[in-house]
DNA sequence: GTACCTGCAAACAATTTGCACTAAG
DNA sequence: CTTAGTGCAAATTGTTTGCAGGTAC
C-alpha cells in the first residue's frame, strides 16, 4: 500500500508541482477500497475546493496512473473508474447495478496472466461480469 | 465456432425478424479473427448497403451479445471493439498504436478466473496493456 | 519572474434515442 | 395488416482541450 508522502514526494522529484488540489486528490485517493468515478470524486472534492474542475481531476489521475499508483478501470462500458489499490487483484462488476468489487487473485496467477502474451506485458485487468446476489434475487 | 445459419435460426425462434440488415452483419461478423469497432463494420457494410446507420450495428450487435454470439471489448478507452470469437482467450492491447491480438488461454485457466468470485461469472476479460514489438522498437 | 497548473467553457466523439417510414411475417 | 426494425438527425454524456489568469518554487 503506497502512502500520501511518497507519492508527494515523487511528484516532486519528477519536477511536478505540489499544488493543493493535487494534494487533496491524493489524500482522498490514498487508502480507500472503492472505485470512484470522475463524477464521485469531483462530488466529494469539492468540499475542499470548490472551485475544483474536471480537468485537474482527469490530469492528475492520468499522471497517477503513469506513476504506477492507480489503475483506470474500463469494466463499465459507461465511464472510467479509479482504483488506488495497488495489490493484484480482480473485478467484479454487477451489470444490473453496477456494483463494482475487488476479488483477491494470488501472485501467482497474475504474474501466469501476464505471461500469457510473447509482448511484454505492463498492466493486466481481470474483469468478471455477472449479477451481484441481491440483484439475482428479483 | 457459430455459424451464421445458427444464429438466423436462433434470431428467428426468438421472435426476431430476419431483416437483410441483421443477415448482413452476421455474414460480416462470422468467422472473423480481427476485433472491428462499430465505424469499421459501418464502412464495411456501407458497400452493401449504402443507407445502413449506426443505429442497426449497435443494436444487433447488443442482440448478439445477448445470445452469447459475440463479445464487446472495452479494452480500449476511446472506443468498443466487437470480438465475434467464442474460443476462451484473452487480449492484448498495444498502449500505442492500438492494436489488438488475441491471446490463447486454456478452458482450465478461464474456468479458474470465472470462479474466482463467489457470484455467478457470466463472462470474463482478460486484458493485457502494454507495447507491441514494433512500438517498443522505435 | 517564469513555467507549470487550474478552472472555465467550449469542443469532441462514441453511443443512444425519438420518430416517421419501411418491410418482414 | 401489424409490429418490429431501420435510418436519419438530434441528443446525450464522459472526457479532452484551448486559453486566460493564478500559483508553486
């Protein structure tokens, strides 16, 4: 799991300005389990800075995923979400309600996944599709 | 690997009308090996018939992907890309040029994957991110 | 002081939708 | 004949971009 200042700090080292709506992004970013969306965290943002724009939110995100620290999930086919953690793992993504869940995979089969390919492979994404319980249940 | 009489056939018992339209895009779809997004189908189609519209593609497409005929890939952010194979494999997508091969995976790998949620899995990607040969060369 | 960054609004592009017309059954 | 399907153009929506002003360093 990384952590605000060394993220922070990296930032800096490559010569990127500390501004304070990166900070914000970072630190609401850090830590957290679920997957927001664009539109979640420019909601939640705002609070702190109401002035914040979907622009500086599509710009850091992007240097954060060029710096290895998140991963932008394309499993809604609707629109892009974000995803801090930085262990291996799966998706599951409900396509009634469109909940979206990690799913732990070991070490193991992701390094097999990625070696699947004769190309060098640098990311991989596992997505799973199906219905959660309770909208299985109705 | 389906047939195009197989799905007319399944079309029709399902209470679909077999317009020439539909015909069209299966013949086009079947068999195929590369993954066309839906502009490419569009200027395909467009030879034998001129006034086919965005409209028809994504909706039969939608149906296809309904019946289980055929896959919509959201590896690439910008745009869907159709996958009418059957055969379980994954994808690797060049980050820089776009291009898009299938990988082979076998059945026993994908079975693995699909339960590794304890929900029902109804269908699963496998996408890889990286550079293709030729991008990584220059 | 000077890049770089931000916020705004406009631009973009893939996909969807409303509706009048057409054609399959 | 009836209803679903088609084509067109307009609408929609997530994301990107251009640019003027602001801020980190």
């Amino acid at each position: 799991m990384w952590n605000v200042d060394e993220i922070l700090d990296k930032l800096k080292t490559r010569g990127y300005k500390l501004t304070g709506q990166r900070k914000a992004i970072v630190e609401r970013l850090c830590g957290r389990k679920d997957h927001p969306t664009a539109e979640q965290l420019y909601k939640e943002l705002k609070k702190d800075y109401p002035t914040i724009s979907f622009a500086t939110i599509y710009s850091t995100v992007q240097l954060l995923e060029e710096m290895g620290y998140l991963q932008i999930l394309t499993i809604d086919e609707k629109k892009t979400h974000f995803d801090p953690t930085w262990a291996a793992h799966a998706h599951f993504f409900c396509q009634k309600c469109g909940r979206l869940e990690d799913i732990e995979m070991e070490q193991e089969e992701v390094d097999k996944l990625k070696n699947l390919s004769e190309y060098r492979t640098q990311s991989l994404q596992v997505y799973l599709y199906g219905l959660c319980p309770e909208c299985n249940n109705r």
